[in-house]
C-alpha cells in the first residue's frame, strides 16, 4: 500500500505540476512498477468513461464500452509508439528508450484523468436523454474528448519541456505538434474501427458494426441532422 501510495502522489504532482516531472520521467530505479501503475490507472480512467457512454443501451453495451475505450487508447499508443521514439531522436530530448515508454504512459495518463473528470457530467446526460437525442449525446462526447485533448495537450508539452531541460537539451515545438497530430490520427481512425460505444436504439446493438463512410462523415451528418431539427 505505501508503493501504491507513493506512485498514486508522484503520477498527481506531475499531472498539477507537469514543469517537475522531468525528474520522475528520468528516474530508472526510484519508482519500481511505475510503469505498470500507470498503464493499470490508465485503464481503469478510461474505463469509466466508457462505462457512462455505453450505458445509453443497457449494461452489457456499458460493460464492453468500458472496455473499448481503454484498448482504444492503449492500442493507439502501441501503435504511435515506434513514430513517437523517431520523433524523440530528431526533434525531441533524445531520451532512452524505457524513459520514452514512461514519458509516453504519463502523456497518456493526463488524457485518461481528464476524460475520467467528465464521467460525472457524461453519466448525467446520457440518463436523462431521450432516443430522439441520440444525435446530440454523440456530439457531446465527440466535444468532450475534443475538450481534454486540448488540455492534456497543454500538461503533456510542458511535460516534454521538462524533461528536456532536465537532460540539458533543447525541445522543439515541432516535437510537440508533430506527436499530437499523429495521435490524434490514429486514434481517431481506431475509434471508427471500433464503433459505436454510444449505440442507436433505433437499431439492434452490437458490440463493432461493419465499416463504413468515415469518422468525419458521421459527425458533419449529425451535425447537420441536428441543426434541421
């Protein structure tokens, strides 16, 4: 339990001071099972939200919604990981390869706190929408995963700054914007792959529907359905 502890205060105090968390990146023998700690919590954060999304349909579509979201963004990561280590020796602070691993896992975990930090306000409007809203709730959680990317983008840069300071090198913006637009593409692509968490009623739920059109297709449509109603 104080191991527990102790990884659960330093994951916080670089998520509210993400200007210290050079040292916790760097640090190889200070936080054993640190890695797992955080790939374990990511899980768990992610997991709540999918949860209140998934519970529009009913339990089982909560259950598996809540377990889509964490693979989602944990695949997401697996996938971008090899780009993210190539953009770290080019642009970046050049760090070894376990310290990318860490660095990447609390770049991550910020996404996963902020999302979780919504589960209150998603939970709430999915109970008290009806099926004719269904284009709005979608939107809704569309704008609420745009909302902590952009404030976890802002820790997650002062995060790399950190840590390049604390190794004496230089970080390029470029870095930064670089990494942000290639995870925002996969995951985006993952999350279509992966559709719908929401689930119309108007149709039998199933946990992964046949592919078709694109994310961006969808959100422009309902977009559009709901501006006519």
């Amino acid at each position: 339990m104080t191991i527990l502890r102790r990884h659960v205060v330093a994951w916080w105090q670089a998520l509210v001071s993400p200007e210290t968390a050079g040292q916790l990146v760097l640090d190889r023998d200070g936080s054993p099972g640190f890695n797992t700690f955080l790939a374990i919590g990511i899980a768990t954060l992610y997991g709540i939200y999918g949860i209140t999304m998934g519970i529009y349909q009913g339990a089982l579509p909560a259950l598996i919604s809540g377990l889509k979201l964490p693979f989602l963004y944990l695949f997401t990561g697996i996938t971008c990981f090899p780009a993210f280590y190539v953009l770290n020796c080019l642009l970046g602070p050049k760090l070894e390869f376990s310290q990318c691993v860490r660095l990447l896992l609390i770049a991550v975990s910020t996404n996963a706190a902020a999302l979780a930090s919504y589960a209150p306000f998603s939970l709430f409007f999915t109970l008290t929408t009806s099926t004719a809203g269904y284009g709005f709730l979608v939107l809704m959680h569309v704008a609420v995963f745009a909302l902590s990317a952009l404030a976890s983008l802002v820790v997650i840069g002062l995060m790399f700054r950190a840590t390049a300071r604390e190794v004496g090198r230089p970080l390029r913006p470029m870095f930064v914007v670089a990494w942000g637009f290639l995870y925002a593409f996969v995951g985006t692509q993952t999350s279509w792959i992966l559709r719908p968490w929401v689930g119309t009623q108007a149709i039998e739920y199933v946990p992964i529907r046949p592919l078709g059109g694109s994310f961006i297709e969808a959100v422009w449509e309902l977009v559009r359905n709901l501006m006519r109603s």
